[in-house]
C-alpha cells in the first residue's frame, strides 16, 4: 500500500497496526450486565438495585403515564417521571430535563412500569425496515 | 419508605387519571416511532455542534455509564482492564412526522479506551463518526466498534473552517475502513452539510435494510 501525497505530517502505518484495538475487544453484547453502578447516588436512588437496566427501556424508548394509573404517593425522582411522561417523552429526554442519570432513569422507569405507573413502549431489536427508513431520508431532504 | 400499595388489575371503574376519571382513548397519546442515529467521535471533535445543527431542540445532555476497556498500546499486557465510566452525551431530534422521530445521539470515544456502546447502538439505523483530521487516531475506537458490530456508519471529516488536515483519500488511508465505508467532508456547524452527511449514514442504513429483507 502506497500513502498517497507527501506532506511533513506524522505518518502511521497503514493495516493492521494503525487500529490497535482490532483485536483486542471483545465482540459487541459480551459486555457484562450489572457493572452499572459505581457511583453512590444513582445507588441510593435505586435502593440499592445493581441488575442491569432492562433491556427494553433504551434511550430513545417512548414513556408516557399508563392511563389506568392511580394516584399513589411516589420518591420525588419517580413522581418526577410520572408527571413528565403526560405526553410521551424518550428516556433519554426524561434523564434530561430531570438531570437524573441514564442508568437511574431506565431503572426508575422500569420500575414504574411494573407497577403499572408508566407505559412503555416496547419496540422489537429488529433492523427499522426500508420504508421506515425512505420515510427518514424523505422527511431529512425536506429540511433545508 | 412505604408506598401505598397499586392495584395491579383495575376494572374500568377504578381507572383514574388525577383524581378525574377518563376514558383511555381520550388520554392515549400514540408516541412516534422513535429511530436513532450515532453520532461518535473523539474529544472536541464537533459532536454537539452536529447534533445541535439539526435538532428541532437545543442539544439535551444526559450521563451515562459506558463499560470502558484500556488496551495495552502503552502497557502491552496480555490483559484488558475493564471499568465503567461515566460519559456525557448529548441527544437532539426531528419529528419526521406524527409517527416517527429521528434521535441523534452524540457519544465520545476516546482514543487508547474503547467504550461498549451496545445499548446505545441497539435498534440504531446507524452512526455518524466525526474527525478532527488533527487527531485522527480518536475516532479508531468507534470506527472499530462499529465495524464490529456491523452498524452502517460513515466517517464525517469535520472541515473546521475548510482546514482539512488531510485529504480524504489519506483519511481513508488511515482509517483502512472497507471500500463501502463512505468517507465525506462536512461542517457540523451548518444544518444542510450535517443533513446531508446523515443522508449518506440512511443510505447505508437502507442497502443494510433491503439486504436483510430480501431473504
Ligand atoms: N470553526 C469551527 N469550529 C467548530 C466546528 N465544529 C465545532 N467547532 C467548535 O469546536 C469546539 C468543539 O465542538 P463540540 O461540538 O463541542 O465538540 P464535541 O465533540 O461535542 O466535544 P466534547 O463533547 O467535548 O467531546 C466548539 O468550540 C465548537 O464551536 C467547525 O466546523 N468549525
Ligand atoms: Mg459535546
């Protein structure tokens, strides 16, 4: 392989050295659940919880309050939740605005789910399929 | 602490919403689909300047913990020390329309660790890696992880004022991404060059798409 012009800057090998990290790391999903919670707040909040988050609450995963709920007294960073997610909001946005960590949030959210506080709503892990994807790039040509 | 306990089964009666009762179809609010988009790169690359030129709101941050691994590239070891970290990342968006909504995920790696993004890219369409061609090296870690993880993903050089370091033939060259990899040229401060860079991350994303749908 020939390194194309010839300037003065510092050069690095082409394959294989110039990433390093090729063959060091493990393959993506090997990363262990649980290891989540180094930090003493977001331990606290959670009371103590160290399983990893649920898997089906992601960033960008749609919450909004479960219209069966009942009015129940909730910790503050619940109540918090609660009274966002009216309209249907991300995880990531709740963890925002409340500037409450991502981990907490996904626990917090889980939580609420199961009581039956929160719906969220579960997407598969499935590849989003072409239409939904010409949909995108139709409304992202549309911006100027 | 103690609660008071929730009913898990209610009857229709029971249903409540603040203390007046209504029915559910008045107060269900179909959420849009929510799809995401990557965008990764080293320190003070221009992240939150891409996500920020194209979100409908002012880039939101939020902290995260990622799973962090330092590689022997000083301390050759045979061993890869790993511990998570706390990571800043910031997120924008645009509605599509009342039914799907494109979020932008703005992640820092950092060159000699590699952080394990895998629930940030599960369900991703795919990622946007952005360079600094004054330190290429930064953004090895994502473009390896993506790589891995076969993610769609295009190498965006952040033009900084039209001073490319490098051409993008040597950015090629250094990164010694697959032929299919695009690599582009792009301002993360203006929102038609950012737009037109994430065209280029749906294309990818669309040939993976039909590829997996044809069978
Ligand atoms: N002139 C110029 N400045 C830019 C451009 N992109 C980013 N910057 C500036 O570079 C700095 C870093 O940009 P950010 O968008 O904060 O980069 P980042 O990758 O989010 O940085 P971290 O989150 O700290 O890793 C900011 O001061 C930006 O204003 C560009 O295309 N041209
Ligand atoms: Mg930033």
């Amino acid at each position: 392989m020939t390194y194309p012009g010839g300037r003065d800057h510092p050069r690095r090998d082409a394959a294989p050295g110039v990433r390093p990290f090729l063959r060091t790391k493990p393959a993506p999903g090997q990363s262990e659940a649980g290891d989540t919670n180094s930090t003493l707040r977001p331990f606290v909040i959670t009371s103590g919880r160290v399983d990893g988050p649920d898997p089906d609450i992601n960033m960008e995963t749609q919450v909004s309050v479960h219209p069966g709920a009942a009015p129940t007294r909730l910790p503050p960073e619940k109540r918090a939740i609660v009274t966002l997610c009216v309209e249907p909001l991300s995880v990531a946005e709740i963890s925002a605005r409340l500037h409450l960590h991502l981990g907490v949030t996904r626990i917090l959210v889980g939580d609420l789910r199961a009581d039956g506080h929160l719906e969220v709503h579960v997407l598969g892990d499935d590849f989003p399929d072409p239409e939904t994807i010409m949909r995108v790039i139709r409304g992202l040509r549309a911006i100027s | 602490m103690d609660y008071e306990p929730f009913p898990r089964q209610l009857t229709p009666d029971q249903r409540v919403v603040g203390t007046a009762r209504v029915p559910d179809e008045q107060r269900r609010t179909t959420p849009p689909v929510p799809v995401k988009i990557i965008v990764a790169g080293g320190f003070g690359v221009g992240k939150t300047t891409t996500v920020g030129a194209i979100s409908e709101i002012s880039p939101l941050t939020t902290e995260a913990e990622m799973t962090m691994e330092s590689i022997g590239v000083d301390d050759p070891g045979p061993a890869t020390s790993k511990t998570t970290t706390t990571i800043a990342m910031d997120f924008g968006c645009v509605t599509i329309d009342k039914t799907l909504k494109l979020y932008l995920f703005g992640t820092p790696g950092q060159s000699r660790f590699a952080f394990m993004w895998d629930d940030l890219i599960r369900g991703a369409l795919g990622a946007l890696v952005v360079v600094d061609t004054n330190r290429i090296d930064d953004c090895y870690p994502a473009v390896d992880y993506f790589e891995r993880a076969g993610l769609p993903f295009v190498v965006g050089v952040n033009t900084f004022d039209g001073q490319l370091g490098y051409n993008l033939d040597e950015v090629r060259w250094a990164l010694a991404v697959r032929e299919d990899v695009p690599v582009l040229s792009f301002d993360a401060r203006f929102r038609g060059s950012v737009r037109d860079a994430l065209l280029v991350v749906l294309d990818q994303a669309l040939h993976k798409s039909i590829k997996l749908n044809s069978h």
